[in-house]
C-alpha cells in the first residue's frame, strides 16, 4: 500500500506502533478484497445505516442561485445523521476481524465519538472515547448519548482541552494497549494506513453518486463540493471522479474574521502531527494554532494528507466560507427545499451561494450531515 500522496502522509508515530500499524495494515489489506467481509459491511450499510443515499434534484434552490442543476447526495438521512457512521462501521468490522475487543476514539463535537459507540453496541465491542473537557461542556447531549449507548467518555484536561489533545490521548491509549484494541480514526487523516482505511470506507459516496448522477443525466456532473474538516467526507465523494474531467472544490471554515480553519486556503504550512505530514495552522515556531468556527466538525488545525496533495497537485481546488455565509446557507437550504444541513454542509453550500458563472452547471454537493444538532446553537446565534 501507498504510504504517501506525493509528499504528504507518512507514518510519524513512536517506534513502539510501528508494529500494530503494519499489523493493521495487513490485516485491512486482507479484508479489502474478501467477498464475505465486504458483503456483510455492504448489508449493514444497506440495513442498518440506510444506504444507498438518495442523490436529489434540488430544483428550487438550483433557480434561487441561478445554478444550472443542484444536486444534494443525503448522507444526512444516515442512522446518526451524518456520513461518519459509513467509517464507523467499516473499522468497528475490521476491528472484530481482527479479534479485538475495545475499540477507542478521539471526538471533537462528539459526531465521530457517538458514530463509534453505535458501531460498537452494534457488533457488541467495548468502547471509550477521548473528547476534551471543552468540547465535553459544549457538547452534553453527545457526551449522553454515548454514555446510553454504553460507551465510557474520558475527558481530557491537558492542552487546549479540545480535539487535538483527545487525539494525542487516544494515540497514547492506543500505543499501550494495542494487542486488544483498536483506534477508530474518525477522519481520512493520522499516521499510514489510517487515511486511505478511511477514505476507502468513504469511497462508497462517490461510488453511488456517479452510479445515480449518470442514471438522472447521463453524463457526469462539471462539479463537486464538500466541506472539508479532515476531510473524510470530499475524499469520499472525489475519489470515484480523480480520473474524470470533473472539477472538485473543497470548502474549508473561514470562520469569524479573527479565526478560523483555513489550512489549505490561509497561511497554513507543511508540518508533521498525529503522525502523518500535511498542512497545519501553526505559528513561525511550529506551534499548533488554535482553529475556530461555528462548526464544530471543520474546527481542526490539520487536513488529511491527500488534501494536501490534491492542492499541490492543483487536481482539487480548496476555498472557504465564512460563519455567517455559512449561516445563510443553513437557512436558505431550510427555506427552499425543506432540508436544514449540519453547519458543517452549510459550508459547502455557502461555496455554492457565491459561485459566479454556473448558470449552466451541473454540481453535485455533499450534504454530509444533517442540522439537528446544530439547531439550538443557531437559534442563540440568530436572537
Ligand atoms: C465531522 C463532520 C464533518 C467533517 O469531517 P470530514 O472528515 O472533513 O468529513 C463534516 N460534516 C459533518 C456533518 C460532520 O459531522
């Protein structure tokens, strides 16, 4: 297996993971191509998670932009409301194959840590996750939640109390107790082989999107758009479409003036963390900056390694949108088609919003999520 996107990626991990990492390595190389396992991950896909996502004409808001055609591929409509669960899944699956018996992960806003405690009360393994205590406050109904799913939560007091340090605490747990647990990267991100497991569990996005958008069109659309956080979502949907003259924008969070996310579009530069090399917002002395925006799930100071190659390589194209467009996108979403996107998504549609010249355009968004989660921060943020 590739163990970089041209320069980026890598495997910068303490001498003592080496060995867990080639294990799970091997192990994913095995399952990749095993007709059972895939088969029995494509049922509970289908079954449980609700896939395939339809992908659906949005006509009213194609005309209120003036685009040619809208279309929204609805992994908001997934069991936990978000693409995340395909992952989830696919890992939780990997990890039994492998005979674990714990699995762990870091979560942010709490998306990516309730996706694995449903996985893991689904194939009855034992779950913990690291969230920091920051996140943790702001985030009391998914702390809850995991906890009803019967997931343990250990909060993180050290650093910034947020996401970065619950990956730097589930990458110790994981060095010391490897032999029976897994780490469940919850983002297309972290040391080889963690960014292209995760993609590949996406890849199923981009599969059905093409299958469905050739079905409605016949012909493949002029563009796609994801939100990018680590960026597990976009890889998912632009990885059926690399080799076709398909044009991809990844939408980063231009946050609130002062602060923001944008690591591929700012002045973020090449640096190694969590174990792989990549873009990260950083002072002049490589100290991780803080990130923000108004949506939890864009809010990491890296992007995961193929990102940084599709830029470098200029075969994606990476821009940002503001909180307030992006609160606009969530509210003109709601109001036009009755479908009110995470806030991550509604950056994606924000890209959309301002996008000149596409009157004659087929664009396929990715609605990653859906808004639920994000309603009683927006109503506070519009009183
Ligand atoms: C977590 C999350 C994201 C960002 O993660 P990626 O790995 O970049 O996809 C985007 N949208 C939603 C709804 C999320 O929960």
């Amino acid at each position: 297996m590739k163990r970089y996107f041209g320069k980026y990626g890598g495997q910068f991990v303490p001498e003592t993971l080496v060995p867990a990492l080639a294990h799970l390595e091997e192990e994913y190389c095995k399952i990749k191509d095993d007709k059972s396992f895939q088969e029995n991950l494509s049922n509970l896909l289908f079954d449980y998670c609700g896939r395939p996502t339809p992908l659906y004409l949005a006509k009213r808001l194609s005309k209120k932009l003036g685009v040619g055609r809208i279309y929204l591929k609805r992994e908001d409509l997934l069991h936990t409301g978000a693409h995340k669960i395909n992952n989830a899944i696919g890992q939780s699956l990997l990890a039994k194959k492998m005979g674990k018996k714990r699995i762990i992960a870091e979560t942010g806003a709490g998306q990516h840590g309730v996706a694995t405690a449903t996985a893991a009360a689904l194939l009855g393994l034992e779950c913990e996750i690291y969230m920091g205590s920051t996140d943790a406050k702001r985030q009391e109904l998914n702390v809850f939640k995991m906890n009803l799913l019967g997931t343990k939560v250990n909060i993180v007091e050290s650093g910034s109390k947020t996401l970065k340090d619950a990956i730097n605490e589930a990458l110790r747990d994981y060095t010391a107790n490897f032999k029976d647990t897994h780490y469940l990267i919850g983002s297309a991100l972290g040391p080889h082989p963690y960014p292209t497991i995760v993609r590949d569990f996406q890849s199923v996005i981009g599969i059905e999107a093409k299958k469905q958008i050739l079905e409605k069109e016949g012909k493949l659309p002029d563009c796609l758009v994801a939100c990018v956080g680590g960026g597990s979502n976009a890889i998912g949907l632009f990885s059926a479409f690399l080799d076709e003259p398909v044009e991809m924008i990844g939408v980063e969070a231009g946050g609130n003036g002062k602060q923001h996310a944008e690591r591929l579009t700012g002045k973020a530069r090449e640096g190694v963390l969590h174990g792989m090399k990549s873009y990260f917002l950083q002072d002049e002395n490589g100290q991780i900056q803080n990130t923000y925006s108004v949506s939890a799930g864009l809010d990491y100071a890296g992007v995961g390694p193929e990102h940084s190659n599709l830029k470098e390589m200029e075969r994606a194209k990476y821009v940002s949108v503001n909180d307030q467009e992006a609160l606009s996108a969530f509210k003109t979403l709601s109001q036009y088609e009755g479908i009110t996107p995470a806030l991550e998504s509604a950056h994606a549609v924000g890209y959309v919003m301002k996008m000149e010249k596409a009157e004659d355009k087929t664009i396929i968004i990715n609605l990653s999520g859906r808004g639920d989660k994000d309603a009683p921060q927006v109503m506070e943020l519009l009183k």
